[in-house]
C-alpha cells in the first residue's frame, strides 16, 4: 500500500507531537516529580496524580440510580426508573450524571482544585467526567459545553472558576467547544453546603441568566459542575438555558455529594 506525501506528512507530524508530549512529561517530571495524591507513591500511571490502588478505592456512581437525575438509591432495582423528587417536580435538564462519590481521593482532588488552586489535577478529573459520559450517554452529541458560572465576585476572589477549568479539559477529550460566558449568576447566593434541599431551590431560584441567546438558540448543551448533590443548581442553570434557546441540557458532575 502506497502513502501520499501529504498522509506521509500528517502521520509523521502526529509521531512528532506525540513524541514530543512525552520527553515533555518526562522531563517534567524530573523537574516537579509526581505523587499519587492519595498514598504519595511516586509517577502514578493510572492517572496523572492517582495511583491504580487509591484509583481502585474510588467510589464509583454505579447503578441503580434515577434514570433522569441519577441519584442513586439503596438496595436491588433491575429496573429503570425515575425517582420521586424528578416525578414530582420535573427538573429543567433531560438527564444528569456523576462520574464518583465525593469521599476518597476523588473528593480530595476535587478540594485540592477549589480551595488550593491544583489545577494540575484538571486532567485527571476530566478523563473521569469523560469516561463516566461515554459510558452513560454514548450516543448523545452536544454543541456546547456550558461549566456553571460564578458570581463575579467570588470568581475575583478565588481567581478561577473550578467548573470552568473542568469544562475546558473536557472539552478537549470531547472535542466540543466549551463557551464560559453562555451563563451567568446575576446575583450572590451563600453557600449550598449547610442548606436543606428546599432551601438549596430557595437559594438558587433565579439567580442565573443565559447571555448568548444566538448561540444557544436550538443547541445541545452539556452543563458541566465539579459536584452535584440536590440537584438545585444545574436545574437553575438548565432552566436558563432553555429560556435562551437550547433544545436540550445534559448534566456532567466530577462528583456526587
């Protein structure tokens, strides 16, 4: 079988960056050696930054789960189904998933990126997120990836959104735009942590607004958060979205609280 130059050329300019990217980690990681960052142990290969024994600890977010909103519940279901809370108030969005458990070394990645801005962990995280998508939506096709936004003052304050970083490397795994501005937080709201599950709606009810109308009028939109416990924010955010013309607003969650 013959070659073109040009294929020639374009396979051997993949082998180059390919090779490329390798002496490129090696050396880094001669010059910043990695630890697993649940037991320590040196150039984890799993992942980035955890190793296969803290990887094989990790909680997974497995079935059996609502159908729509997957929270998952206790006990044997062989069954799809929809949970009370989505059968009694429909939420905004068509589904929702989460890659793990927030405990473990997953929840401390996920803290180490919000509170101590270890955005080396971003990879790692998003080849979760990307692999639970592919093994809960394979067929699904979006047009944009929308991260949930910050108030613009707590973004100055913590000088990046962890939702945003999250959307961005996965989007390239995805190969989908990531479009930040789509949303926006019109107004502060506290914390979600303390707060029952009707304050939480409380809380977040109307505090977001699409801003891009023409970019999502008749979009797919996957709304992408690093955790996800009622529901009660990326509902808000779906709601937004489809006030602004999107046709249809999955959920992908690192975590599940």
């Amino acid at each position: 079988m013959s070659l073109s130059f040009k294929s020639v050329k374009h396979r051997r300019s993949a082998f180059d960056h390919l090779t490329f990217d390798r002496v490129n980690r090696a050396v880094l990681d001669l010059l910043y050696p990695r630890n697993c960052i649940g037991c320590g142990v040196s150039a984890p290969e799993t992942f980035r930054y955890i190793c296969w024994d803290c990887w094989s600890d990790v909680n997974k977010v497995e079935p059996p789960f609502c159908s729509l909103c997957g929270d998952p519940v206790a006990g044997a279901v062989d069954h799809d189904f929809i949970c009370y809370t989505c059968s009694a108030t429909r939420p905004h969005f068509d589904g929702a998933r989460s890659a793990v458990r927030y405990d473990g070394v997953a929840g401390e990645a996920l803290r180490q990126l919000k509170y101590e801005k270890a955005l080396w962990l971003v990879p790692d995280l998003a080849r979760l997120m990307y692999n639970c998508l592919m093994g809960e939506y394979p067929d699904q096709e979006y047009d944009l990836i929308v991260p949930v936004p910050l108030f613009h003052v707590r973004r100055r304050e913590r000088e990046f959104n962890q939702s945003a970083v999250l959307a961005a490397g996965l989007s390239r795994l995805l190969g989908c735009k990531s479009v930040p501005r789509t949303l926006r937080r019109i107004r502060p709201t506290a914390t979600q942590t303390n707060l029952t599950a009707s304050q939480r709606l409380s809380n977040v009810n109307n505090a977001f607004q699409s801003r891009r109308e023409k970019r999502l009028a008749g979009k797919r939109v996957l709304l992408v958060d690093d955790v996800m416990t009622t529901g009660a924010t990326v509902n808000a955010c779906a709601k937004a979205l489809k006030q602004g013309g999107a046709t249809s607003v999955y959920v992908l969650t690192a975590a599940r609280g």
